[in-house]
C-alpha cells in the first residue's frame, strides 16, 4: 500500500500504487493488468512496464507503448502484438494465431512475427505487413496473397 508524504507534488506517485491496475488500449480493450513497473537506473525514468495476462502469461511494453496512468487503469497509446492472438487478413477472414515475436536484442523493437497457420506450418512476416492491432492481429495482404509467400 502507498502513501502521499507531506510535500509530495500532486503529479508523482509511488510505483506500487500502479501495481495490478488494468492495462487497455483507446478502444477498451484490456491486455491484462501491471505486474511491474521498469525504471531505468541512470535516468530514473520508467522504462516500461511488465503485463500479466492470465496464470503464466506476462510480457513487457516499452515506455512507447504508454500513454497516461489514471486512478484505476494503465491506458496505451497503441496496442501490443502479443502470441496467441488471432491473424486475420485485410478482409478478416482467419489466417492463424501469432506464434512468436523476433524483436531487436538491443532496442526490443518488434522486427517481425511468426504466424501458425495449421498443424505444422508457420511463416514469418515483417512488422511492415501488421495492418493493425487489438482484439486480433489484422494483416496488409489477403489471404491468397499470404498463402502464395514462401
């Protein structure tokens, strides 16, 4: 539990205060809730956050990915790619679900995705292909397009 101290600027807060608030997007969607807060140690500026999602599944948003906290929630300027979501294409017809995500070792940019689309074939796609992000993930090409790429 946090306290405000006396003279104590209304605008700082403690980062345990933020500790299991939910995590949504612009249009309500929720990703889960705040497991940690991510300080960088020279800069003393938050880095990013760590979000678990159900028993087991957690992952971490840089601090590009944050917009504001409020009282009850942590609100994200743009929706994370996450596994297991579904792939649709540009029309929203089924592809698959995101498999796993290739980020960047020193930056932990997203550089591309690994879509299972059966049993046991998968293809990886470059970000650039992401049309968009939220409840499912939703792919720039149709899905003859994505079924004729090597």
């Amino acid at each position: 539990m946090s306290t405000k101290l006396e003279g104590m600027t209304a605008n700082l807060a403690t980062a345990d205060s933020f500790t299991g608030k939910k995590v949504l997007d612009r249009e309500g969607i929720q990703y889960g809730k705040v497991k940690h807060i991510h300080i960088n140690q020279e800069t003393l500026v938050v880095s990013g956050v760590t979000i678990r999602q159900g028993f087991h599944k957690e992952y971490f948003l840089p601090e590009t990915f944050i917009d504001r906290f409020t009282e009850e929630t942590l609100l994200l300027s743009t929706p994370p790619v996450r596994t297991s979501i579904d792939v649709v294409d540009i029309d929203g017809h089924k592809i698959g679900k995101v498999k796993r995500l290739h980020r960047n070792p020193d930056t932990n940019e997203l550089e591309s995705i690994e879509i299972s689309d059966g049993l046991i074939g998968s293809k990886i796609l470059s970000k650039s292909e992401i049309w968009g992000v939220g409840e499912k993930l939703k792919l720039r090409s149709t899905k003859e397009e994505y079924k004729n790429r090597k």
